[in-house]
C-alpha cells in the first residue's frame, strides 16, 4: 500500500494499529507528520523517529507543533531544527512550538551569518512577550 492510500484509509477508517505500523514502515516523513496531525491516538514518540530519521526541517517544526500541543518532549526536533541552520525555521520555532528553548534559540539565530535573523527574533520574541 502507497502513502495516498494510506491516506485515504486514514480518513474514512481512523486510527488503526495496524494503520499506524504501515506508516511507520514506510519512513515517510510527511506520512508520519499527516498521520499524527490526523488522529490523537498515533504513538508520537514513534512518529518521531520517522520525522528525525528524514531529516526535513520544515516537517520537524510542523511535528514539533503537534508535539508540543499534545504535551510531548520537543528536544529532538529543537535540536534538529537548530542544527539546520535555517534561520526563518529558528525563528518560527522559538516563537510558536510551547516549550521551545527560547535562549537556545536566541544563542543560535545571534551566530547565523544573516543579521535580520537576530532583528526579527527580538522583534518577535517582544510581541510575543517573552523580552
């Protein structure tokens, strides 16, 4: 079975173990990412695993949203999305992921060769009330 088949079972049948073991063998972040935004039941911490293996920033931080949400340990995808070096990502996470390490962040995104980065993070990070 392919992932848009997958996809499809997912809408009209729900969570399903069997279903959940499927994505996971299948290593697709996006998959994984969909499969965890769909249903509250999908094991996260395993969902994670996919996630981090791929090595996709973007789906990291989307993953890290519903992860934080849910009341999980973001640490890995912090982690991953720091080590990207991708400053709008940085910057997106510190400001929206609960419980996202904002001085860990801060730390990084003042160490990004781009200056707007650090200019955008203290603007954020002030409309969001944390300076």
């Amino acid at each position: 079975m392919n992932a848009v088949e997958l996809l499809r079972l997912i809408k009209t049948q729900g969570f399903d173990v069997k279903l959940q073991e499927q994505v996971i063998s299948l290593a697709d972040a996006e998959l994984a990412y969909r499969f965890a935004h769909d249903l509250l039941e999908a094991d996260l911490e395993r969902l994670e695993l996919v996630i981090v293996a791929a090595q996709i920033p973007r789906i990291a931080y989307e993953f890290a949203l519903i992860k934080a949400a849910r009341g999980g340990n973001i640490k890995k995808l912090q982690d991953m999305i720091i080590h990207s070096a991708d400053g709008g990502l940085m910057l997106l996470f510190a400001a929206d992921v609960e419980g996202a390490d904002i001085e860990l962040f801060e730390e990084a995104i003042r160490c990004h060769p781009e200056a707007k980065f650090s200019q955008l993070f203290e603007a954020e990070m002030r409309q969001k009330g944390f300076y």
